[in-house]
C-alpha cells in the first residue's frame, strides 16, 4: 500500500480490572509540535462531568497509561491506555491499544482483529501487552479506530468490479475500515453505496469519518504531505484523543446498559421490591455518571457520540429500561393497593358482625346465658355469611397471593 501516506489504528478491548492499574494515572501524552494532549488540554474539549468520566481526578483517577513503545513484526505500539468505571475490585472499563502499521496492509489487520474467515493470528498478544493490569472480558470482540490518508497518487481502489466503479475512492475505504470487511467478506449492494449526510460525519473538508458497529474508519480526501503536512499531523493527534474519547465513553455507556438490561432481567424474574429498588438507584447513578449526549461545545465529538449511541440503540435501549422500570413500580403499586384493600375488607366483614353483637348486648343490658349465646351465634352466622360473599373470595385471594409470593 505505497499509495497510503498516515496509518494510525486504535484497538479498544473491553476489560475488567483486579485491582487499580499501577501505570501512571491520566491518559496516554501524544504531542505534535507545541501541542501536548495532557488531561488538562483534552479536558477543555469537554463539559466537567464528561472530563470527569474519562480522566478522574488527582484524588481518584481513573485513567492509566503505559506510554513504552515497542514493535512487534509490523506494528509498532505506540502505548495503551486504561479506563476503568467505578473504583473498586473487578470494575468493568475499557483498554486502548495505540497502534500505527508500517507494511501491513490496514483491511488485512481489520479483518483479523474482527476475526474474518481467512486471516491470520494477530502477530501482538494484547494480554500481553496490558501486563496483569487489566483482564479483557472473554469472547467480547475490540472496537477499532482506523485512519488513513493517501499520497500523492491517491487511495487505491479496495473494489474494481465494474457495478462499484461510480463509488468514490474515498468513501470505499470510510466502509471497509468502519466495517472491517472486504469484498470477499461482505459484498456491498452497488444501489446503496451512496451515504447520505447522517452516515459521513464531515470532520473539516480534508478529512470525513463513518461511525458502524464495530469500528469507526476516518480517511483524508486530499494528498498527504507527510511530516510537512502540519493539518493531518494535528488531525492524527486529535484522532488518538479527544476523538478516541467521545468514542470511548459511548462504549462505557454501551457497557452500562448492557450490566443494567441484565440486572433487569434478575429483578423481574425475583418480583422483589427490594431487587427493583437497587436497580432503580443503579439506573440513577448511571444516568448521573455515565449518561450523556452533549461532550462539548466542539461539534465533531458530540456527532461521533451520536453516531455510535445510533449504531448501538443507545437511547432506545435506556428508554426501555426506564419504561420496564416504570411499570413495575406501577404494577408493584396497584398489588399493594389490591392487597391493602384485601386486608381492610377482611377485617371489615369479622369486625362488623362483631361489633353489631357487642352493641346489641349493650342495648339489653342482659345477663342471661342464652340470650347472650344466640347474640354471638347471630354474629357468627352473620361473619360466615359476609366472608361466602364475592368480595371476601377476592380479598382473601389477594392476601393469599401476598402471603404465597413471599
């Protein structure tokens, strides 16, 4: 691929951690020229409560880095970063490996980290790399973040059937480096190749970018000019940040929402109002920590966040939880109300009779045995009359399902 100026690749795996990292704490430092992406400089980019999600505080970080460099056959790793949710054992997070490809071709590598028939083992042990600071969650297939930009003589052609000759170079690769797929992999339907406004995320006019599932791809459309090339230089930095982050922390939310539809499914099957009630305070402190869907007053992390939470059913799955939530209070409410007024019409029907008998005896101030054993005789009839009738059935079913849940 002599054709491709810049090659950059960040692999984000999903991961749990033992303990805190022992990295340094803040995000990975990259620099170009005078710019240096410390946690202060990206923080600026967001609003606070964002800034604090991605990069904690002094006090309790939550962000790590590993900023040594090695090379690997033909990648060289430029660092990796750490992000974890909650300070305490085994929190779920996420885990960055920065890469950028010297020789390798950048769809090849796609397609082995997406794991597609035909491709070889990956030539790094992302385990490795993490060195027991981290464990990646088993079977959960990484996110990647790809970039390129052509040289001089322009992108390759990825698809020369004669149906994809009217689609453009440009777009060609935003589709296979979003969706990691070659020809041989997914052969796209030549009548909607065509993205529309919403589906191309228009970063400046050199560079656009295409937020799928499984990958975000961003391609230059003019000619790299390589080290001289100040624009793409920054536009690299800015990939690997604050781009990386609005990205990331649409993963952290996927992840949440992900722990809470299950916890969900736990709490309907138990019926428990207790189970409901924790669930409910988690549903809060998601929405305090991690929910958001405005980052900054810059519009290019706000459109790659919305990208992905519509890739993904972001709102509509939070929209869900809340509505299941919402009705099983509502139903939680109306069997208490059912069993409430169960219990009162129960002790209506035994207390009336009773105290109607009471008042009779009272009115004739009698003393004589039988009179005051057909009194009570009368109440009792009169009970066992009250509770054969179709309210007391219906009463006594309620607090007999009360009694039978528990």
């Amino acid at each position: 691929m002599t054709r491709l100026m810049r090659q950059a690749l960040v692999v984000i795996y999903e991961a749990r951690f033992p303990t805190g990292p022992t990295w340094a704490s803040g995000p990975l430092v990259l620099h170009h020229r005078q710019v240096r992406s410390t946690a202060e400089a990206r923080s600026e980019y967001f609003s606070a409560k964002s800034a604090r999600v991605l990069y904690g505080s002094e006090e309790r970080p939550n962000r790590w880095h590993d900023s040594s460099r090695q090379t690997i056959g033909d990648f060289e790793i430029m660092g990796v970063e750490a992000l974890r949710t909650a300070d305490q054992p085994d929190a779920c997070g996420l885990v960055a490996i920065h890469i950028r490809p010297r020789q390798c071709l950048p769809i090849e590598l796609l397609r082995t980290l997406a794991g597609r028939r035909g491709t070889l083992p990956l030539e790094f042990d992302p385990e490795k790399l993490l060195d027991g600071q981290a464990v990646i969650t088993p079977g959960s297939r990484p996110y990647t973040v790809a970039f390129v930009t052509p040289a001089k003589s322009g992108l390759p052609r990825l698809y020369r059937q004669i149906r994809y000759r009217r689609w453009p170079l440009a777009h060609q690769w935003l589709w296979s480096l979003a969706s990691r797929t070659s020809l041989a992999d997914y052969p796209p339907d030549p009548k909607n190749l065509e993205p529309t406004d919403s589906e191309v995320i228009r970063l400046s006019g050199d560079w656009h970018a295409v937020v799928l599932r499984d990958g975000m791809g961003v391609v230059g459309v003019r000619a790299d000019q390589g080290r001289d090339d100040t624009f793409f230089g920054y536009a690299e930095l800015y990939l690997r940040t604050i781009y990386l982050d609005a990205i990331m922390l649409g993963l952290l939310q996927k992840q949440g929402l992900t722990l809470l539809e299950e916890r969900m499914v736990t709490a309907l099957d138990s019926s428990a109002a207790a189970t409901m009630a924790k669930l409910e305070q988690e549903v809060s402190s998601f929405r305090h920590r991690l929910w958001a869907q405005h980052l900054a007053p810059n519009g290019a992390p706000n459109r790659l966040l919305t990208a992905f939470q519509q890739q993904h059913a972001l709102r509509e799955r939070f929209d869900q939880i809340l509505t299941e939530i919402s009705d099983f209070n509502r139903l939680t409410r109306d069997d208490e109300n059912r069993h409430i007024n169960g219990a009162v019409v129960v002790f209506t029907l035994v207390t009336v009779p009773a105290g109607i008998a009471l008042a009779l005896l009272q009115v004739m101030e009698t003393d004589q045995p039988w009179l005051i054993a057909a009194v009570v005789l009368a109440c009792l009839g009169l009970t066992v009359l009250l509770l054969s009738t179709r309210s007391a059935r219906v009463a006594f079913r309620a607090l007999r399902n009360r009694f039978t849940l528990r």
